[in-house]
C-alpha cells in the first residue's frame, strides 16, 4: 500500500494539493493494483493573464480538479508478460484554449477513459511486440484518436557472449481525429474544426547493437513517405510528419 500528497501554502499557487493512494496484491501468476490520484491546482498564470501584440486577456479562472481512479493486471509467469491498464479521469473546471486561440473555462465535468494493452510474443530469436492504446472522451474539447498503436518486430541475438544485435522496425498509427493546432503567437495548442490528422502509420527500420560498453542505432525514419499513402502525413495540424530520414547515434 502506497499513500503520499502534498500542497502548496503560499504564492500563487497557493491551495493546491496532490493526493494519491495505490494498492498492490499479487500471486504467483498474475499481479493486480488498483490507484486514486486527486488533484486541485491552479490554471497557468499565461492563461490566466496574457498581452502581446496579437492578443490580451485577464482571466480569473477558478481552480482545476483532476480525479483520475485506475486498475492493472500484469502477468508474472508467461515468457514475455502482458499488461491491462484502465484509468478514468473526470475532469472540473478544465481550462482549454478554444478556436478562437483564447482561454476558456469549462464548468461542467468530462469524462475521459483510456485503456492500455500490451503484449510480447516471441518464436526463437523473433520478438513480436504490441502496444494499444484505446481511448474516448464525453465531451469534443478533449479530442483524442480513439484507437492507438506502436509495433516493434526486430530478429535479436547474442554473438560471444559480449554482443547484443537487433535488426527490426518500428509501425506507429493512430486513427483520424480534429487533433488541436498550434499558435506561434501563444506558444499553446488550441482547438480547430478544420484539419482531421491521422489514420497513417509511419514505419521506421533499425539496427541497433552493444559491443561490450558500446551501443549504437541506426534507423531510416518514415521509410514509406510516398509509398502507398499519401494523405494524413501529420503528427500535428499544419505540421506534417518529418520527410525520410536516416538517423544514427553511439555511446
């Protein structure tokens, strides 16, 4: 059992607190948790109170409450173990920048679920890994793709007993959404109703290898640009994915 929290008692964030408590049971085959974090805090000061050239605003916002309550399960006896996260946010007074770049406050509560899965299997040297992301808000000013995924197939082996090798590749997509813009002006992500982002993976080959106290990667980044799929090609509205590229590294 785990109990912690804390509060701040002076400045301007003065009043707000963190609270969380988990538990944990477990057996020889499987382990389960369950978590309540609660959370008061005050709206950043920039939303709170800005001026510049493009925009101006006084706000007094009042505090935002986060109650985020959660279950796991994870596998402790298969030869790569799975794990089953769920938690459930309900959301008051949240405070988002709306279309018109603008800081509002909403005073009714949102709901939001996510659930997380994963699982490795493995044949021989071959691993296999999956990771799902499944997720669905109450209300359109938290906008999320519902469904989300990462692939990771690499071929892994051992040479004399000083060498680890992986050879494999990386498959990110995620489901079509109205994921929020940027504004340069701000520095803040704010709500848009006009570009739907998403539903495009991105493929990423790789090396990668230890030598004794050596590790180097190698990887060519967004290798199926142009290949099949030419819509969607954005991590975030108005900023399309980054072009074909290879990247290295060594420690």
């Amino acid at each position: 059992l785990n109990v912690r929290g804390n509060s701040v008692l002076s400045g301007y964030n003065a009043g707000d607190y963190m609270l969380y408590a988990e538990g944990r049971l477990a057996n020889r085959y499987l382990e389960g948790s369950g978590r309540l974090h609660l959370q008061q805090f005050r709206p950043d000061f920039m939303m709170q109170t800005f001026k510049s050239n493009a925009f101006i605003w006084n706000n007094n916002f009042d505090a935002t409450r986060v109650l985020q309550t959660g279950v796991s399960i994870t596998s402790r006896t298969l030869r790569n173990n799975f794990y089953i996260h769920y938690d459930r946010y309900v959301l008051n007074n949240w405070v988002y920048y709306n279309t018109d770049v603008k800081p509002t406050q909403h005073t009714s509560a949102i709901a939001v679920n996510v659930l997380q899965l994963s699982k490795t299997f493995q044949v021989w040297r071959f691993y296999l890994e999956h990771y799902a992301y499944l997720q669905q808000s109450n209300s359109d000013l938290i906008r999320l793709p519902e469904f989300a995924t990462l692939f990771r197939y690499s071929y892994r082996a051992k040479f004399f007993g000083m060498t680890k090798f992986q050879l494999g590749f990386d498959i990110f997509y995620r489901t079509a959404y109205m994921a929020q813009a940027y504004n340069p002006a701000t520095r803040m992500f704010h709500l848009q109703d006009e570009v739907r982002i998403g539903n495009y993976p991105v493929i990423d080959p790789f090396i990668a290898a230890q030598v004794r106290r050596a590790n180097f990667f190698v990887k060519y980044e967004h290798v199926n640009e142009n290949f099949l799929f030419r819509t969607g090609q954005y991590f975030t509205t108005h900023y399309p994915v980054s072009q074909a590229s290879l990247r290295f590294g060594l420690r």
